[in-house]
C-alpha cells in the first residue's frame, strides 16, 4: 500500500523497521490526534487562543511525525498566529482546511494500519510453518 496523503517513511526512520512499533505509534497518534482535534474546534469556537494554540501544536507535531507536511505547515500557522498578538481573524479558515483534510488523512492511516496487521500476521503465519 502506498499512501496519499502521509508518508509512512517519517515514522520509519524514526523508530526502524518494526512493524508491531509502527503499528502502535500510528495508533497512538490516532487517538491523540482525535482528542485534540476536538478540543481545536472546541477552543476555537470559545476563542480560547491559547488553548487552540496548544492544540494546534500537539497535532503538528502529530502530522509531522506522519510526513503529512502541509498539514503540519498549516496547524504552524495555527500556532503561531494563535500565539502572536493581533489579528486572530485567519484561524477560523485554517481551521476550517484542517477539519476538510483531517478525516481523509485519518481514513488513510486507518487503512494502513490494517494493512500494517496483514503483513505481520502473514509474518507470523510463515513463521509457524
């Protein structure tokens, strides 16, 4: 399976060739990113910008460790504008990119993660030939 929209390659140079280690970081990252992307849209709609800056922080570096890099750029810009004094106004429409994008990525990481348990169970079946 080649994914679209992220980059397996990210995580393995990080953690190396284990895919049992791939397999629970992805889903790591899922269930964190899930939660902060509820509280990103919670904390948005309160105008809570130190909050939305955190959120948007933790899934940057969520998406970077998946080479999802747009996406990681974008949630940056989140950040910083969320974190700089001034105008707050561009938020709600970065935001509103994540929240488009968000689901499609996810669905890929889902896939590949089965994909992911496949080949290891496929793995472990030759082994016990």
């Amino acid at each position: 399976m080649e994914p679209k929209y992220f980059d397996p390659d990210a995580l393995y140079n990080l953690l190396g060739d284990d895919k049992n280690t791939i397999i629970k970081m992805l889903e790591n990252i899922l269930k964190g990113a899930a939660r902060k992307f509820e509280a990103l849209n919670s904390n948005l709609k309160l105008q809570d910008w130190e909050l939305v800056k955190g959120d948007a922080h933790f899934l940057k570096s969520n998406f970077r460790y998946l080479g999802a890099n747009e996406m990681s750029s974008l949630l940056k810009k989140v950040e910083i504008t969320a974190m700089e004094e001034g105008d707050k106004s561009p938020i709600p429409a970065m935001v509103e990119e994540f929240n488009q994008n968000y689901p499609i990525i996810i669905k890929e990481v889902e896939e590949y993660i089965f994909y992911l348990r496949k080949i290891v169970q496929e793995a472990e079946l030759q082994v016990t030939k």
